[in-house]
C-alpha cells in the first residue's frame, strides 16, 4: 500500500455517453457518486475476494464482490475491470469472478486487457476491441 500517494478518479460526459475511471481505489461512496448513472465504469480490481493480504489493502484496493456493488449503486451499465493482478488473471478464475459480479451486478461486465479499446455511442458501449498483435 502506497499511502503518501493521492490517487485521483475522473468521469468524462459526452453527447456519446459517459465513461467513469476510478485509478487505483477501493469501494468508496465518492466512487458511487462520481460514477452515477454512467455507461461505463472503468475500476480496478486487484483481488479476488477474501485474498487481501490485510483491511487495510482491501479499503485500498478492494476487490471483486467490492466492485459489484459499487457497480450496482453507481446504476452504471457497463463495469470494466482494469489493474489486474497476476492471481485473478487466470482461466477459471476470470470467469468465476464475472460469473459472481454477475450474481450482484445485472449491467454488462468486462475483463480489461492491457491495450483494449472501448467505444460508447448512444449511451451503450458499442466497441470492445482486444489488443493487437
């Protein structure tokens, strides 16, 4: 944990839509606030739930069943899950985690991929791209 570093999140609005990004944060009532209602939520995901090595790195960091429900009092309508460690980033782990976003969250999910591309149009993301190459 990192805690003399201030870690920023920002939301863009379009005429296209809008697209929340929280950097590196755990559940938060700002996050839920600043998120309200977006198309797409962008969020990091360190850790799959219970293997936070302290509390105090899962209020940091937080953790998939965290971002459910920030997901889901937020209303967005799309969760991408970014900043993936090493021990989450496994098949079978991958879809358990969305499989269980999914039991809390009713919008679409999304496991980021380093270089992956988004697109929203009409309030609705119309692009999921994989990294090339």
């Amino acid at each position: 944990m990192q805690p003399y570093l201030e870690c920023l999140a920002f939301r863009l609005d379009t005429k296209e839509g809008s697209i929340c990004y929280t950097g590196d944060s755990g559940p938060s009532d700002t996050i839920v606030e600043l998120a309200k209602g977006c198309d797409l939520l962008i969020h990091m995901n360190h850790y799959f739930s219970g293997t936070e090595p302290t509390p105090a790195y899962r209020a940091a960091c937080g953790n998939h069943r965290d971002n459910a429900i920030v997901a889901k009092r937020a209303g967005v309508k799309t969760l991408v899950l970014t900043h993936l460690l090493a021990q989450i980033d496994l098949p079978g782990v991958r879809e358990q985690i969305v499989h269980e976003i999914q039991q809390v969250f009713d919008g679409k999910v999304v496991w980021g991929e380093d270089l992956m591309r988004l697109g929203i149009s009409g309030a609705r993301v119309s692009t999921i791209e994989p990294r090339q190459g």
